[in-house]
C-alpha cells in the first residue's frame, strides 16, 4: 500500500464518520393518475442507486430565487455525500440530473422528509467521497 492509498484509506474512514443522515437515491418512474382524486401520484422509482448513510450538507448560503409558472421558487443548494465505496446498480446507470435524494433520517430533524433534485454527480478515483450536488425546489 503506498502512502497515496493509506491516506485515502483513512480519509474515506473520516467522511464515513460524518454520515449521520439516511437518504434514498433513486430515479423517480412516470406518475400515475388517480381518477378518484384526478391528481397525479409519484409512481415506484425506475432505478434505485443507494439507500443508507449519508452527509446533507448546505453548500450555498445564497439562495436562487426563480419563477416556475406564476409561482416563485426558491432554489437551495447542497451537497450530498456517499461513502466512496457505494456501488452502482447492476444495469450500470449512473445518477443524472433529474434524479431524487429523499432524506428519511437525520440529527436535523429540519432535512427530515426533505426532497432533493439531483443537479451535478462529482467522480474521482482520488476523493473521500462520492458527491452529489442537489437542490431543494421549495
């Protein structure tokens, strides 16, 4: 083991240390109308990519406030962090843009039932962590 590998080692140990959230990582599937209601429901998820561990952390103190339709959205920025070792699904897709982070645990019990659009996926062979940029549509 080289230098280089027992440093990341202990690093990917430490960023580990920090995952105090539970999240779901997942691309949502096509909404199902219900008649009964005549509203859309979010239908299962087409893929899923991860569920556990994980780091929410806010990565702008700025907000972004934008118009969607005749509603004003205020758009939140933040970081969502997986242990270096999460393995892609079997099909070999990767997260994309468009894709969901729910948050179902965590010590804040603000990010509690929270739900995040993914925006960016950061690779690299030497990180702690893998990275997942995300914002809050609310």
């Amino acid at each position: 083991m080289t230098a280089l590998d027992a440093a990341l080692a202990a690093g990917r140990r430490e960023a580990e240390a920090l995952m105090r959230d539970t999240i779901s990582l997942y691309r949502p599937g096509p909404d199902i109308f219900d008649r009964a209601t005549g509203q859309s429901i979010p239908g299962h998820p087409a893929v899923i990519f991860y569920t556990g561990k994980a780091r929410v952390k806010a990565e702008q103190l700025a907000d972004s406030e934008v118009q969607a339709g005749e509603r004003e959205v205020v758009l939140r920025q933040y970081k969502v962090t997986l242990p270096f070792s999460t393995a892609l699904p079997e099909s070999g897709e990767r997260p994309k843009p468009g894709d969901v982070v729910d948050v179902s645990a965590s010590p804040d019990p603000r990010l509690v039932g929270r739900r995040l659009w993914v925006t960016g996926v950061q690779y690299s062979g030497t990180a702690t962590a893998w990275r997942i940029i995300v914002e809050d549509r609310s």
